[in-house]
C-alpha cells in the first residue's frame, strides 16, 4: 500500500453534549480522504442525529464498546482503521504519522496521550500510560488505536466482553509485532480524570 486509507470508527453512547466538536475536529480528515463511522449503542439523547451530518456512515450496534467497533469495522471500505473515543481529538498530522508508520511496514499501532488541562497531576498520568504501554507494547483505547485491516480480520476483531476489550485486542496484536508508538492527542480532562480517580463519578 503506497498510500493507505483510512476508516476512523467511534463507538458512542449517549454522546449528543460533546460528539458535534469531535466530529467537526475531524472533517479535515475527511477531506483528505479519511472516512468516519460512527456505531451507536443504543443513545437516548439524540447522538444520531447530532452525527449524521459530519460523519459518512452512522450506523447502530448492540451496547458495547467492542462490539460497536466490530460493527463499524464491517462497515468500513479504508486499509487501516482507527478506533477512536468519542472524548479525543486527534493531532492535524494525524492522518500522514498513521500512513508513514503503515508505509514503513507497521500493522498496528496507536498514539501517545496528552491529557489537556488544569487539573493537578494530569501530566504525570499521561507520561505513566505512555511509558507503561511503551514498556509493554499493551495499548489502551484511549491511546487511539490504529490497525490495518488485514491484520484486524486476522485476529479475529475485538473480543466481546464489558470491559478492556482494547487490552485483550492490544494484547493479540502485540504478538504480530509491537505497537507503532505516535506522536499524541488531546483527551478529555474531565473523562480521564474521572476515569483516574481525580474527581467523583458522576451519577
């Protein structure tokens, strides 16, 4: 593949307060050929039709993160896809780290995490999580995982189970080869945070 394409999949669940900005960050990508799917799980609170004008295929799945991926990488037409969260932003250079690391003979790979914000401590977070996956060549979903399409079909897609369906894939893949480590994205803040512990959960 001389210039692969590429299928961004995200996977959403009630998502209609943050999924428009995330989606407008990625029409850029699209005009240089990317294409965007996004799978619902099963929102109440209008996520489908919030996406539906920023994204070339919405589609609905059965609730789960995994699954919601397998879906839209059925559905996908690129080379590589990129599962993507619906609480990241990608880098602008994005698109060409991900088809100079396929040029150069990756099959899979995913993005340093740089966590914006003022929070106390975020820093160290996101320097820990790229070092550990670094260090173990495990990836988490929200390090934007990237894979080519073949070597996705050859591991089967992910496993459908409620929770680290991106540390089982990670762990398949890492038997491929190890992960191509890029460059960063912005997350959330407030979600990583949450999700480390920073501040409550909400309810």
């Amino acid at each position: 593949m001389n210039t692969p394409s590429l299928s961004i999949v995200i996977p959403v669940l009630n998502e209609a307060s943050s999924i428009v900005p995330v989606l407008e960050r990625l029409q850029e990508f699209r005009r240089q050929g990317a294409e965007v799917i996004v799978v619902d799980g099963g929102s109440s609170d209008g996520t489908l039709e919030r996406a539906r004008p920023l994204a070339d295929c919405v589609t609905t799945s059965l609730r789960g993160r995994g699954r919601q991926m397998n879906v839209g990488a059925a559905q996908a037409t690129g080379d590589v896809l990129l599962f993507l969260h619906a609480d990241t932003l990608l880098p602008p250079s994005a698109l060409a780290l991900i088809r100079e690391a396929v040029g150069n003979g990756a099959c899979w790979g995913r993005f340093d995490v740089r966590i914006e914000g003022s929070i106390g401590g975020l820093g160290m977070v996101a320097f820990m999580m790229n070092w550990r996956s670094r260090l173990t060549g495990i990836a988490t979903g929200d390090q934007a995982i990237f894979v080519t399409r073949e070597a996705f079909r050859r591991r089967g897609g992910y496993p459908v189970i409620p929770l680290m369906e991106d540390i089982v894939f990670s762990g398949w893949m890492r038997q491929e080869s190890p992960p191509a480590c890029l460059f960063y994205f912005g997350a959330s803040p407030n979600d990583l945070a949450r999700e480390y512990g920073y501040v409550p959960h909400e309810t």
